[in-house]
C-alpha cells in the first residue's frame, strides 16, 4: 500500500466527505479513493469513515486520527519546504486567508508593501468571513476575529477588536444621542450577520447583561454596506474600530459614547489574531511574512499575546 497516498486520499474524504469530490481532486475514479481507504482502514485495523449510499461521515477513530494526521502531514511539508528553500531567497506561493473587511481595509496595504519587498513570493489571498482550517484548507497564514483560537494553532493577537457605537450627525440630531444602554431602546439597528449568526447588541448594566431594545433596520454580511447606510442615516452601527477610523475622521460618522459597556459578545478575550502552524513557521516565506504582518499591524499598546 502507498501510504503517503491513501493518507492524502483520506484527509480530502475527512474535508469533503465525499468521495466523489475527493476524487475529482486528484483526478482519479472514485473507486481507487475508496480502496486506498479501505486499505488504510484495514493495516490500522479500525474503521475510520461510516459510509452508506448518500453520506461519509468520520467515526470517532477516524475523528482521532485525523487530527494527528493533519499535524504530520503538516510538519511533512514544512520539512519538504525547508529542504527545497534552504540557503535560498523566500519564494514561492504563499496563501493567505483573511476576514473581507479588515482584508480589504487593513491589511491589503500591508501586502502590497510586502510584495514590493519580497518579489520572489506569490501571494494568494482568499478574502471571506468563513472559518477555515489551516490544516485541510492549505492556507499558510489565516487572519480572523473572535476569542483566543485552538491550542494547535499559535495565534499573535493583531488587534483587540474594539467595537464603537456609531451614527451620522444628522441621524442623532432626529433621534437624539442615547447616553445608556435603556436610551437605546426604540433607535434603529444596522446589525452586522457573522459566518454563524446575526451579531446582537449585548450591554452590562453594572450588575446584569442585557441586550438593549434596539430596532432592526437592516442586516448583512458586509460591514461596507452597513456604513454606507449609516451614513445615509439609516440607523446605528455598532462595529469594529478599524473599520470605522475613516468615516469619523471624515465627520461622516460620529462615535457614541455610553455610560456602560456595549459590545457583540460577552467576552473580554477577543481579538483580531494571526494564525499559524508552529510547524511551518520555519519555512522563510511563512516566516518573513508573519514577521512582517506583524510588525505592522500588531497594535504595541494592547501587546500581542499567542
């Protein structure tokens, strides 16, 4: 049995679960997809997918073994790498995946200053809100928002991710400043849809957690399209900070100062982290750019914690 192919064979059957899509992949009929598997099964002696007519789904084993799997194919290639860009410049495709906002506003300009310094690297940024994994995606560097990831991964905080409260002039001269958490009740809400679910308005009182009674007034995925409406007076926006620096600066928007804490989550935890496997860190692409990003990104009053 080719061992390195059945491996391969099965981790995009554990990403896809699908044998067909597995196959088309590496561009072979499903049927040898499936026997390698088989084969793989039978030499571990445990069953690694449950399979029937219409799903493929991983058994506890095969949930196990995947993930020791993904961390020794992982440090396979970074070892290959290694080998092949020793004593050299770092080159080579670097692919990168980032939230669509903070990509298109942050952190594009910083990699169009790294291209200019590291001309031999080809990068190849995947902008979406979607969670990846490092590991089945084939993604060098991912960039997300959220609480502090998975113990596999090191993940270097970029930025706390401070949400601000926001509103045109116009609108708070109609509607009126709100001071406290209870003002907000009856304003309109522009709310921001994360991969998951709609990001609701949480508030400590002081004493207990409450999510004001705010009105809905649009919801989306695309925090461009809520500035864009907010600006035209729409209603309130409560989002990330670095989203919002140009529209205050401009006095298109206007920050709404509560007398309590308002934010999308309960946790103090969060953040903008940069991930990575440590395994591939070594290899010179991997490692300029992390240094790089970094460097300039990283917020040094808030440090960068892994």
């Amino acid at each position: 049995m080719d061992k390195l192919r059945a491996l391969n064979y099965f981790l995009k059957v554990a990403e896809t679960l699908s044998f067909t899509e597995a196959a088309k992949a590496f561009d072979v009929p499903a049927s040898s997809i499936s026997r390698r598997v088989s084969e793989l099964e039978a030499a571990l002696g445990a069953q690694l997918l449950h399979r029937t007519t219409r799903t493929v789904r991983l058994t506890e084993a095969g949930e196990l073994y995947l993930g020791q799997v993904r961390v020794g194919m992982a440090q396979l290639t970074a070892a290959e790498e290694h080998v092949r860009e020793r004593g050299n410049k770092p080159g080579g495709t670097l692919r990168i995946s980032c939230m669509a906002g903070y990509g298109r506003v942050i952190l594009m300009p910083v990699l169009q200053a790294f291209s200019e310094q590291y001309p031999d690297i080809l990068l190849d940024v995947h902008l979406s809100d979607e969670l990846v994994d490092l590991g089945g995606d084939q993604f060098d560097i991912t960039i997300r928002g959220g609480t502090q990831p998975e113990n596999r991964v090191v993940a270097r905080r970029l930025d706390p991710n401070r949400f601000v409260l926001a509103a045109s002039p116009r609108y708070l001269a109609t509607r009126g400043v709100p001071k406290s958490l209870a003002d907000l009740a009856g304003h309109s809400a522009l709310l921001y849809r994360g991969p998951s679910n709609v990001l609701k308005w949480v508030g400590f009182d002081g004493s207990h957690w409450i999510n004001p009674a705010v009105i809905p007034a649009f919801i989306s995925n695309d925090g461009a399209s809520l500035l864009a409406l907010a600006c035209r007076h729409r209603g309130m926006v409560l989002l990330p900070e670095w989203s919002l620096k140009g529209y205050l600066a401009r006095g298109e928007l206007v920050a709404v100062a509560l007398e309590q804490h308002l934010s999308v989550t309960r946790s103090d935890q969060v953040g903008i982290f940069m991930l990575y496997l440590q395994a591939r860190y070594s290899i010179p692409k991997i490692r300029v750019a992390v240094e790089f990003i970094h460097e300039r990104l990283a917020r040094p009053d808030e440090g960068a914690g892994s």
